[in-house]
C-alpha cells in the first residue's frame, strides 16, 4: 500500500481508524475473529522477528492486508496482529527495515536472519551470536527510561533464548556419555559402597575404642593431681601449717599424640585427638559469641530474608529498602 494511497483513504473514511486510533492508547474495543479493523499493527511468527501488518478497506476489492509487503488474508492477519497496534510512523520505518521503537538493533537483525546455512557449526553458530549480542550490552550500562528498559529486555530475553539453545544442544551431546557413566556406576558403585560402609563400620569401632582409652587416661591423670595435691597438703600439716592447698585452675592438658595404629595389612593409621562439641547449653549465648563470625553473619542475613519473604515485619536488628527485580 502506498503512502498516497493511505493518506487519501485516511482523509476519506476516517471513521474506519476509530477501533485502531483507540487501541493505540490502551483502549481496545471489541475483537472478533475474522473481523479486522482497519489500521496498523505487527505479528511475528513464535521467536520470529516483528513484521508490520496493514488492514484497510477497499471499496473495490473488500478487505485487503498487507504483512511486510505480502499479500495476506485480511481475517487470518488481524487475527494474530489485533492486540499488537502501532503508528503509522513505525509501520514505515519497519517497511524501511528498520527495527521498532522498543526493539534491540542486534536482536532484530540475528532474529531476521534466522539460522545459518549449515556450513558453520552449531557451537561456533550460537558463539557468534552470543558474543554479537553480548557487544550491544554496553548501550545498556545505565537505564534511564522505560523505553531503553524495554529494548534492554529484548537483549536480555535473546541472551537468554540464545543461552538456553547452548545449554540444550549441550545436555543433548552429553546425553549418550551420562548414560554410558550411569551405566559404569550401575555396575561398580554398589561394590564400591559395601566395601567403603565396611571400612567406616570398621573405622568407627577403632575410634570409638581410641576415644575410650583417651577417656581413661584423663581419668587417671586427673587423680594423679589430685594425689599430688592431698600429698603436698598433708606434709603442709605435719610442719603445721594449716592452710587448706585450693588446686588452681586446671590448664588444658596437652594432647598426647596417640601412637599411630599398625596393620598386619596394608599401611598404618594415624588417631587424631581433637575436641567437639557434645551439645549446646546455651544457644543465645552462644549466637552472641559468634555473631562476629562472618560465616554466621551471612547465614543470619539469609534467614533474615528468608522472613521477610515469608511475610515477616518484625525482625529486629535489621534495616529494609525495597528493591526492584527483573524476573
């Protein structure tokens, strides 16, 4: 349709622009199938690129559509084109082929070009891709306006489209090799599982024995101190002197390193003496002791959003901003 023909059937029977001047403010009137509305709009196959679509009634021929210059049954065009309006100044940009207002410059040129002719690789193919997209990244280091943020999503809506294309042929590549692993540890791993289960079982006898034996020596070098110190209080007595010898408080007493463990078969095991917590008796206590820590601080920051996502308004110690996330 040419731009004569349009401005002379706009200034003729205007009242036919009505349902299409209103729908691009936001109104859209009634819409029923087969039955366009004369105006400007765009359609796109499904992840294919936007294509300007023209209705208009010819007194001659009825209705007539044109999509992207093609002759198109007027019914079917409106079908897919009605909720998607725009002016008549960017239907003519996009017959210039020129991308629409809200479209990113690289995302409409790899999304019109389609796919390649099959002479590079389908990794090499999507690399080029990504890295021609990943180039216009720098046209949105700020957005200051719901226009950019809307040509800024189309990028981010190909690098993710582009991204999920990669990840599939590469789960569809490594397909055959996880079945051949899964195969492998279908036959060895309940072996290697037995046989490890048994040497812990194994492992734990002995270190529950260890641990008993490092029981026994503390208990006996306990009562040694406490010999010694009846010992050094009754030969105070004898010369007369009466004061009562209080023990000072005990020092940790020093990790004897247990001698290592040796095996008729195979190689020798070292015992390790180290101290564990047995239980807590004081939690708030101890959240104080460690609220330093950043491991806690972090896990305490988790927490406190995993309330605050669950409703919670009430959490002290904290301070709130609402932030926007693009999902």
């Amino acid at each position: 349709m040419t731009a004569q023909a349009i401005g002379a059937l706009s200034s003729t029977i205007v009242n036919r622009w009505a349902w299409w001047q209103a729908a691009l403010k936001g109104i859209f009137g009634p819409m029923h199938e087969g039955e366009p509305q004369q105006g400007f709009y765009r359609t796109r196959f499904k992840g294919g690129k936007w294509e300007p679509v023209a209705i208009w009634w010819d007194e001659d021929t009825g209705w007539v559509a044109y999509r992207n210059g093609r002759d198109v049954d007027p019914g079917e065009a409106w079908n897919f084109c009605r909720t998607h309006p725009i002016t008549r100044e960017a239907y003519d940009r996009a017959m210039d082929g020129q991308p629409f207002d809200d479209e990113d410059a690289t995302v409409a040129a790899q999304v019109a070009a389609g796919h390649n002719s099959g002479d590079l690789d389908i990794a090499d193919e999507l690399k080029d891709q990504i890295e021609s997209a990943l180039a216009g990244l720098k046209a949105y280091e700020t957005v200051d306006n719901d226009a950019t943020a809307a040509k800024a999503l189309s990028l981010r809506n190909r690098l993710n489209e582009l991204s999920n294309k990669a990840d599939k042929v590469r789960t569809e590549q490594k397909a055959p090799h996880l079945a051949a692993g899964k195969a492998v540890d279908e036959k060895w791993q309940p072996l290697v599982k037995k046989a490890k289960a048994g040497a812990d079982t194994v492992r734990d006898a002995i270190g529950a024995f260890e641990t008993r034996k490092l029981q026994e020596q503390r208990k006996r070098e306990r009562e040694a101190e406490q010999a010694r110190l009846a010992a050094e209080q009754a030969a105070r007595e004898q010369q007369g002197e009466t004061a009562v010898v209080e023990a000072p408080a005990p020092a940790p007493a020093p990790v004897a390193a247990p001698a290592p463990i040796k095996a008729a078969y195979g190689k020798a095991a070292s015992v390790k003496v180290s101290t564990v917590v047995k239980d807590v008796t004081d939690w708030p206590a101890l959240a104080v002791y460690m609220s330093n820590h950043p491991d806690c601080q972090d896990l305490l920051r988790k927490l406190a959003q995993r309330a605050l996502d669950a409703g919670r308004t009430n959490i002290p110690g904290i301070t709130t901003e609402e932030k926007a996330a693009v999902r």
